[in-house]
C-alpha cells in the first residue's frame, strides 16, 4: 500500500502532453568540386556561396537575450570531408581567452566553438566537435540527447583557426569516413552550434529554443536538419600495431621472509610461451583493428591488448562502508561505454570494463577481443567479446568476457526501450559461469520531465529450459523512477529500488545487496534578474531511506536540506547546513590500519558547504568543509583545490584532503581514537604544441605512507600516431614501522609504447 502513491503519482505524469516546438527550414550545405586551402581563414570564395546561420541567442548568462557579439556560421562538403567555417566577430580580439593545446582540452577555459552533428538524425545521439583559437580539439559521442556522454572518443579530424582584427576564424575538416550514417540518395542530419565568449561566461547556441529547458546545448533534439545529395559511402578500414619496450623494478620480500631485496626485469613477459626470447617478442606487440562493416556498424579487433599509457588511478580516502568503484581509464573500453553502458540510478552498473583484465588487484593480460558498435533504423547495438590469460602464480583463471547491449528510440525526445545480456566464463575449468540478463526504458514525458525504469536478473551457469526453475526465481534487481530537471522553477526527483539478496552481476557493480532503496528530493530555482550580479539561487530538500528486504530492519535514513548560489561569474556556493542521518552497521569496517566501525545504529549531524571560484580567468579555485558527526566521532574535512595556467603551455594544479575525526577509545586498537589522514595530488603538464606535451601526474596518502608519481611524455605528430614514454615510481615514506623494513623505491617501471595508424 506504501508504494500506490507513487505508482500513480507516475501514472498522472505519464498523461502530460509533449512540448512542441518550431523548426526551421531544412539547411542545404554547398557542394564543391574540390578541397579549399585548409588554413582557417576563410577567404576562399566558395564559402559566400553557402547560406550563413547567425541567428544565435544567449543560454548564459541571459537565457534567450540577444549576443553581445555576432557569429556567423556555414557548411561546405565534398565527396570526402565535411567543411564548417565559424567567423566569430569580437570587439577586443586581444581579450580572447586560449590556454589550451593539448588533445581534449579544458572546453570551459577558453573560447571557442562546438559543432554538433547528429548523423543518424533520430533527435538523440550525436556527436561534438570542439575547438579553440589556438586549434586545440575535444570530441565527444553521446546519446539519450545529450544526457549520455562520452568524453573519451576520438576520430579522425582536424580544425585551425585564425585571430584577426575583427575576432576569429575557424575552420572544421570532418572526414565523412568519421561519421555513421544512413547510405541514401539524400542523407538527412541535424546539427547546432554552441560558441563561448569566455571572459564574460557567455554561451551561444543555435538554433534558438524554449529558454526554460536546461542545459540544451547538446540536445540535438532541439537541433535543425540539414541535407546532403551523393554521399559515397566510406568503410573505414585501419590497422594499428604497436610495439613496447621497458624496464620494470620492484622490491620483494625473500622467501625467507627476512628482508626485502630488489628485482629487475628487462622487457617485461606476459608467459604465452616457456621461450624468454620469444615470449618477451610477443608479449611486447600487438594491434588493434577498425574495420567499417557498413556504413552503420563498425568492428574492432584487438590481440595481445595493452594499456601502458593509460592514466593512472586516482588514490581516494573511502571513509564509506562501501567498496569504491574506480572510473575506467583505457581507452579501448571508453570508446565504447556509451553503446555497452546499462546503469541505475543508484549507482549499479551491470556492465563495467574494468571486470575485464583485472583481477585480485592484478593486471591480467587480455589476449583478444572483438567489438561491434553502431545503429540502424533507430536500434543501436554493441557487442563485446574479450578473452583473458591465466596467472598461475596468483591463481588466476582465464576467462571470457560477452557483452550484448541493444537500445531502440521511441520517439523524439532521446526515449529508448533497451536490454542487456552478459556473460562471464572460466575457460579453464568450464564450469563457473555468470550472467546478466535485463531491460530499462527511458521515457521523456516533455523536455524537462523524464520517467525511468528497468529490471535485470543475474544467474549462475544459465541453461535456458522451460523446467530450468533458476530461470523463473533469479535474483531480481528492479528501478523505477521519474526526474524533472529544470532552468527555472520546480525540479524534484523519486526513485525506487530493490535489490534481491543475491543479486550478483559479475561483470558488474553493486554496493550492497538485500535492500529496498528509496530516493526524493524536491527543489525550486529562481533567476536573480539581470540586474545582480547573481544568477541564479536553488533551494531543495533531499532524502533516502534504505531497508533490508528480507527483515525489513531500517539501514539508512537521511534527510538534508540544500541552497545553491550561482554568480554570472561562474562562482558558485553550495550549502548543507542541516542533513541527518541515521546508519544501521551490520559488519564491522576498518577506516586505515587502526580504526573500526562497530555494528550498530549510528545518528549523526552534519553541516557542509562547497566554494568555486569565478571561471572568467586562468585561474580554477574551490574549497569544501564538512563538519559535525561521524559514527560516534567529531568530523572536520576540508578540501581545497587549485588550477592555474601560467600560459598556453604550462598548467599545474594541486587537490588536498584532510581528514580528522575524533573516535571514542573503544574505537582504536591504540586507544587513543584519532584518525587523521592527508592526500594530496599534484598535476604539472607543458605543452610544447598540440603534438608534444609532457605531464607529471604524483599523489601521496598518509594510510599507505607512500608517494606515487607517473611521467608520461606523449608525441603525437598526426593523428593516429603517437609515441609515449611513462615512467611510474612508487616511493615508501616510513619504512620502519615495517617489519622487516621495506626499501625506499617500492616499484618503478619505465615503458616506451608506438602506435601508428595505417589507413588502407
């Protein structure tokens, strides 16, 4: 009976009209018999002959005012590229901002314009092309209009732009082999632009839309179509070895167990064969293969697949009863979170990538692996197949890894019907297998409205039979939720969950199992008018409550109350001066090596506020404090941060997290109760040009004592080409309070790691 209400509270949602809105007329890019200098100037005569779009309007910081400065866009195409031009007038062109250079900069720093393109034109995904006046590039895919991104594409395409006396200039080259779409006589897209003035945080957007939907700028479904005639279809085909070579040194305890002694390793061996020659050869090359199967699928192949340049983890401070799940950071998987991704709003994902080629901690070599990505007729689709290599010494079995994930819009709006179907599977014992089986669905009431849902089910070693009874009582995990989210005005959002007790997706994650979950929150943002200098100021409530589905017992309640101060600098503050909690501990936890949580019913009170600075400068600032109660101790946390930009070529930024929470005695094994903890991380990058760049990237944590520092030195002189040399350092701070005491250098490796692309 304690749900009814929100089953129909849902079902009056669902009987509100679709906001409609006008659409301009279809836009037709000029055909041109051969390529234009590719210089950013836009001098060349051909493009007057293209219809110029310049009918912009303010997102910020005046939704729907007219801009303080003109652009002008147009469309050119040949057979093989797609031209945009962006002249982008400028009454004090020496005011413009530009820092970044490196590949996927910092968007939000500079100015600059964005290129959205939805090459499907179904109203929902897309992509972003970014760039700056120094021609630095940001790309992006996304999906679900705009609400599913993906930062860490990358295709093939090139922008150069020009400061003159009047502002800017910039020229995109999108090779049209870098795009999916539908082969037709007359292929239909949509497209918008986006332009940031960054010194008075001012964003542009075409076309215009209603001024009360939020964050439209990517929203293609608010886009206007555009139409090409005698597109040849292009399937991309490119191979792209690589090739590593390195030193690997680490500090081991003896077998003695006595002391700890230093091991090297020269080209390190991944053990596919009993030959050291040979099996250091192989183990040290490998390649990757993109191969477009239509114009709508593409596939990639990879063997002997290695992530030597991938940026390192971030070290965290967990002060939660729950593990943490860490983003992924290679980029063969985050080219494809968008198309495999199946997510809750809880946080369960039933799909994350790093189940793959790590284990106990462990890297583990993958062998091969095989993905198809794309869409066709409103359905997209990824496919995943990945085979891993044992580790004997570490008791490591091999495995396979199997991800299907298929969407289908339903209209408009970015609403999809979707599922997932995933499998785990030991190849060594050929027994011990996991699955994952669901579906969601994400409904768009209107703009601002949205309704979703989803049920998914794990199973051990599945055999589908109709007298298969594991298949009809399946550990169950089920969402339902309905969120509005809006420039001005009432935002809210209800949401419920449960999770069977043994619900278990072993490609996936979950905080805890056996529990009904329940989240609210309702809220209302006000403009401050054009006369203060505040933009706009939110205040909500928000509240969960969690419980044992078996017993029924209590875990959690919480409730907060939140105000948010937005300035049309792009400083924001956001306050918690009251939130609530009670937390029922069911097993004990550790905070560090010396603090433990007891079983119990803990109520604590807390108080909070977050600082960022203005953003019309080099400089990115914020602070955050937390202060009150944390299970039976006294809390103070603070976290400041720091970004500057000496130039276009030097960044360095600091993130510090201090702890300090008073315990009881009964909590501390030395009984004094303290626990206190510092990190730190520190982030230097120079960038010689967009092609040469050098970052140090070092952490220390006081539970660990120990420093961690990664150098990577990339190389990229065309796209598809990059040499890196990484260097990783792991330094032990107090070696003795060990016993026997470890050596100063934990672990360091250096790796050389080239990667050409070869187009065929």
């Amino acid at each position: 009976m304690r749900y009814c209400y929100f089953y129909l509270f849902l079902f009056f949602l669902l009987l509100w009209n679709v906001v409609s809105y006008a659409q301009e007329p279809t836009y037709r890019p000029v055909r041109i018999g051969q390529e234009i200098s590719f210089d950013g100037k836009l001098d060349e005569p051909e493009w007057n002959q293209a219809e110029s779009i310049e009918d912009f309007m303010q997102e910020d910081p005046f939704a729907g005012a007219i801009p303080t400065e003109r652009t002008q866009c147009y469309m050119l195409y040949t057979d093989e590229y797609l031209f945009v031009g962006v002249r982008a007038f400028d009454h004090d062109p020496s005011a413009i901002l530009r820092y970044g250079l490196e590949r996927d900069y910092d968007i939000n720093k500079d100015d600059g314009v964005a290129f959205v393109i939805d090459t499907y034109n179904d109203k929902s995904s897309g992509l972003i092309f970014v760039t700056n006046t120094l021609g630095a590039r940001w790309d992006e895919e996304f999906t679900s209009d705009g609400g599913n991104e993906n930062e860490n594409y990358n295709t093939f395409w090139d922008a150069k732009s020009n400061v003159d006396s009047l502002g800017y200039t910039v020229e995109f080259r999108i090779p049209f082999s870098s795009l999916r779409f539908q082969s037709k006589d007359t292929v239909t897209m949509g497209f918008r632009f986006v332009r940031l003035i960054k010194r008075k945080n001012e964003y542009l957007i075409y076309p215009k839309c209603d001024v009360k939907i939020s964050s439209p700028y990517f929203k293609v479904s608010l886009g206007r179509e555009m139409q090409f005639t005698g597109l040849k279809t292009h399937k991309p085909f490119y191979i792209i070895p690589y090739a590593i070579a390195g030193f690997a040194q680490s500090s081991q305890l003896t077998t003695a167990g006595d002391r700890y002694e230093t091991v090297n390793e020269w080209i390190p061996r991944k053990h596919f064969t009993s030959n050291e020659t040979l099996d250091k050869i192989i183990s040290n090359i490998g390649t990757d293969v993109k191969y477009g199967l239509s114009k709508n699928f593409t596939l990639d192949f990879t063997v002997n697949t290695d992530f030597a340049q991938a940026e390192v983890d971030n070290r965290i401070i967990n002060l939660s009863k729950y593990e943490v799940n860490l983003p992924e950071k290679r980029g063969f998987f985050l080219e494809s979170r968008n198309y495999l991704g199946y997510s809750f709003g809880s946080g369960a994902q039933m799909f994350i990538s790093r189940s793959i080629g790590r284990e106990n901690n462990q890297v583990v070599p993958i062998i091969t692996g095989a993905r198809v990505t794309g869409k066709s007729h409103g359905w997209q689709m990824g496919f995943l197949e990945m085979q891993t290599k044992a580790i004997k010494d570490a008791g490591i079995d091999p495995h396979n890894f199997f991800v299907f994930r298929t969407r289908k819009d339903i209209d408009k709006l970015g609403s999809f019907v979707g599922g997932i179907v995933t499998n785990r599977y030991n190849t060594n014992s050929g027994q011990e297998s996991g699955q994952t089986i669901g579906w969601d669905v994400v409904k768009f009431i209107n703009r601002q409205v949205v309704l979703v849902g989803g049920m998914v089910g794990t199973f051990e070693s599945l055999k589908f039979s109709p007298s298969n009874t594991n298949f009809w009582t399946t550990p169950m995990h089920y969402e339902i939720a309905i969120f509005r989210n809006a420039r001005e005005g009432w935002f809210y959002n209800l949401q419920q969950d449960y999770i069977g007790e043994k619900f278990r997706p072993l490609m996936g994650f979950i905080y805890e199992n056996d529990l009904w979950n329940t989240n609210a929150g309702i809220g209302k943002q006000y403009n401050a008018g054009s006369a203060s200098k505040i933009q706009y100021v939110s205040v909500s409530l928000n509240s969960n409550f969690k419980a044992k589905a078996i017993s029924g017992i209590t875990e959690t309640r919480y409730i907060d109350a939140k105000s948010v101060i937005t300035w049309k600098s792009g400083a924001e503050l956001s306050i918690i001066p009251y939130s609530y909690q009670e937390d029922r501990i069911f097993d004990s936890f550790e905070l560090g090596k010396d603090i433990t949580i007891e079983p119990g019913l803990y109520r604590m009170i807390t108080s909070s506020f977050n600082l960022t600075g203005p953003t019309k400068s080099n400089v990115k600032s914020s602070i955050g404090v937390t202060a009150g109660k944390f299970y039976s101790g006294d809390r103070i946390s603070v976290t400041p941060s720091l970004l500057y930009n000496f130039s276009s070529h030097l960044l360095a930024g600091i993130d510090y997290e201090f702890n300090h929470i008073q315990f009881p005695e009964s909590f501390s094994f030395y009984r004094d109760g303290l626990f206190e903890t510092n990190l730190v991380r520190l982030n230097v990058s120079y960038y010689f040009s967009p092609k040469f760049s050098v970052k140090l990237f070092t952490q220390y944590e006081d539970i660990s004592n120990e420093i961690s520092s990664n150098l990577r030195v990339r190389y990229n002189p065309q796209e598809g080409t990059d040499l890196y040399v990484v260097f990783n350092q792991g330094l032990n701070t107090d070696r003795n309070i060990y016993q026997p005491h470890k050596e100063l250098i934990q672990e360091q490796a250096v790796t050389v790691k080239f990667i050409r692309t070869i187009g065929l």
